[in-house]
DNA sequence: GTAATGTTTTACCAACCGGTCAAATTATCG
DNA sequence: CGATAATTTGACCGGTTGGTAAAACATTAC
C-alpha cells in the first residue's frame, strides 16, 4: 500500500528527490514563463517527462510546487542584499552588489521572472514575505546606506529608492529580455549586452553617489 | 437580423461605442493583473456587467480584446519617447522625459502592467512591432543622445542603456507597486513616494550625466 | 523468495473554458 | 404605429483543466 503523502517528509527515498528536483525544474521553466494560471500541470509534466498522475504523486497541488519555487527564490534573491556590508568600503559595497545583482539577471532569468510574475500579479502568495522579512532587510541597509551618506561617505540620496533602482534596471535584463533584444537587434545575440550594461551601470550610479566637492 | 460581426466597422451605433469602452476598461482591469491566460472571458463579462455571449457580440475572441488594448498601450506609452526633441536642450530633454515616464506609472498602471504581462511571457503577439517601430524609434533617440554626448552637452555613455535605465526605474513603480508598498510601509500610503521617487531619479540621472570638467 | 512499501499507469470525473446558436428582447426610424 | 435592424439572453458544445481512485508495477528489506 501506498504510504499516504502527508507521511512523505518522515522517510525519503532515493527517487523522491530526484524527481522532485526534476518536477521543480521543469516547473521553473513553465511558471517563468506563462505565470502561475497560465500553466498547466501537464505542461509541467511533459517538461519533466512523467506523467501528470505521476507528478502529482510527489506534489499534491499545482499550487504545492509554485510555493515552494518561490520560497526557494526568495531565498537565493535576496542574497546579494544580504552580503551587504556595512563594514566595508561604501562604494565598493554599491558596486559589488550591482555586479551581483546583474549575474543573477544573466544566470537566473528564469527565477527573475518568477518572481516579476508573482509581484505584477498582486503577490498573492508572498505578501506577508514581502512585509515581514523582505522589508526588515531593506530597512536595515537603508540604514547602512544613510549612515554613510551621513558621514559624506557618499552624496545624500533616498537609500529605499536607490536601492529601488538598482533591483529595477538589472532584473530588467532578465524580465524583459525579449524587448531588450528586439531594441539591440541582432548584433547582441551574445551576451555581451550584459557587459554593456554593467559598465553604463556602473558608471550611471557610481557618478551619481560620488560626493560632489564642488 | 443583427448585422453580421465583420461589417460592424461599416456602421456603428451608439451603444456599440459605449459597449466596447466599457469591455476594454473591465478587461483591462483584468488582463492587467492576471495576464493572457490568466484571464477569462467571464471575468471580464462580469466585471463590465454584462454576460459572456453578449460581450462576445462586440469582440469575436478573447485575443481581439488584448490585441486591441495592447495596440493602444503600445502606442500611448511611447508618446514620451516621441516627445523626445533633438533640438531642445538635453538636460531638460532627458529631465522632462524621466519626468512623463514617471506620471505615466503613476498614473496608468494598469497600462504598464498590461505591457509588462505581455513582455515578461515572450512578448508573443508583439514581437513584430518591438522590432520594428519600436525599435527605430528607439534606434532614432540613440542617436540624439549620441550626438549630443558627441558635442560634448552631456557624458558620454551607451544611449541604449540609459532609456532601457529609464524605463525600467519608472515602470518599477507601477510593475512592481505591492512590493515597493509592502518595503516601504504604510507611511507611503499616500503618493508621496512618486514624489521621493522623481526627485532620486532627476538627481541620479542628471548627476550621471553632467559633463565632467574634471 | 516474499512481503511490505514505494512508484507509475490507466481510466476517469466534475468544473471550467472559449465560443456558437437561435430565439427573445429592445432600440431606431419612417 | 409597424417594420427593420441592433442587442441581449439562455441553452448548449467540444475541449481542457486540476485532481482522484485503484490497480499494476517496481523496489527494498528481511
């Protein structure tokens, strides 16, 4: 007899996580993609190569898998935030966390439109995330920021809205891809529109914090 | 005998044009928010008041619907772009159009998040039209921009990422309003933060671009 | 081996979805 | 008014969707 699902997190096999792993990655593919009601668990199923009553053996809703993609996304995305030192030289600090910020638009696009999709849509399923732990964070280096700017570390600015616009124009890249193709035109098939914009990056928000001694 | 769909454009009665208002407005409330599939007809019925068979007597699917609001988005939402003016100054150029990119995200975020929805899936009924007009429009401003780095009015730096910069700052601020509300709490209830935000960006911008003497 | 447990498949269902049809109702115009 | 055209409705349809039941099959432990 089949062990009943809730019992599933008590003993796990050797093939409960792999093919977890394998649901969660085709799971990426379709939710990144078409957005939570856009995708189907067949289309999820196909992608992962079993078949849906077989998929839905590992999770028991569509909404069980998109959770728990999100849960790990918020995880990893906020990474580079966190990394945020406020020990370490300001400018450095700034312009590493763009860098970083930018590689995850390039290596994780996927992930980016997760979780784009989720927040155009309202949030549904994250919103106590985005209030609680997301805030808590960007308020305790909004603060490191303030207090560099408050010893002329770097010019005075809006730390919530700076760091506003950095998620904003590197999660750009990977949200909308598509656009920023179509508007480059071929010649930037490659990747080089990456290392592009790391420089004009890098360039717009260093001259903009730079104290200005005039 | 009612007058057959596709000689509608011959003859249209008053009820046709408030009838038709009223669906793009109740779809794009819905669209907006859910998305291409995510949306169903019903929704849109119910959220124009009317049932599904007779909102489908004005438009025969459900793709006619978003082709028609997206035409209009796609074109509205370019309007500052169009603005842009060679032979203005290019400081208050660049200053006035992050400026109207902003007022538009405040005010016709669904507009921004309809266009957003679309991009972020592929952009699969508009990929013709961001390659083509969008693209030498886009392609046009760039040299303006260029040419004025040229002449030496502002810095030199890739004019393609500073409007991929701009945009992505400003649509931030409607794409993503939950999350920008959630981090920064209910002090920003209001719409102080467009105003925060105008005056970060005006001053990252501009900082950026001033010709450096130095 | 064999029994217990874990995995996969086949068949299925009720709800929903986009869309049609024909009949009923309402507005327009002479 | 009456006729004609425009609008609205309810009943319906084939296909899809999220999810289930149960039996077949595979794996593991003894």
């Amino acid at each position: 007899m089949a062990v009943p699902r809730a019992a599933k997190t008590q003993r796990r096999t050797r093939i409960q996580g792999e093919k977890e792993e394998l649901i969660l990655e085709a799971a990426l593919d379709v939710f990144s993609v078409s957005g939570f009601r856009g995708t189907t668990i067949d289309q999820i199923a196909e992608a992962a190569g079993m078949s849906k009553p077989n998929l839905l053996y590992y999770f028991r809703t569509k909404e069980a898998i998109h959770r728990q993609l999100i849960d790990r996304v918020l995880f990893t995305w906020l990474e580079p935030l966190r990394a945020f030192n406020a020990e370490g030289n300001p400018e450095s600090e700034i312009r590493s966390y763009i860098r970083r910020k930018l590689e995850m638009a390039r290596d994780f696009p996927r992930e980016s439109r997760l979780f784009a999709n989720e927040v155009l849509q309202g949030a549904p399923h994250i919103e106590d995330e985005l209030k609680g732990p997301l805030k808590e964070l960007v308020d305790e280096k909004a603060e490191v920021i303030r207090a560099w700017a408050r010893a002329g570390k770097i010019a005075k600015c809006d730390p919530y809205h700076l760091i506003f616009s950095i998620w904003s124009t590197t999660q750009h890249y990977a949200d909308f891809d598509v656009q920023v193709r179509a508007v480059l035109g071929q010649s930037y098939a490659g990747e080089g529109r990456f290392e592009d914009a790391a420089r004009f990056l890098e360039q717009l928000f260093m001259d903009g914090l730079r104290v200005r001694t005039s």
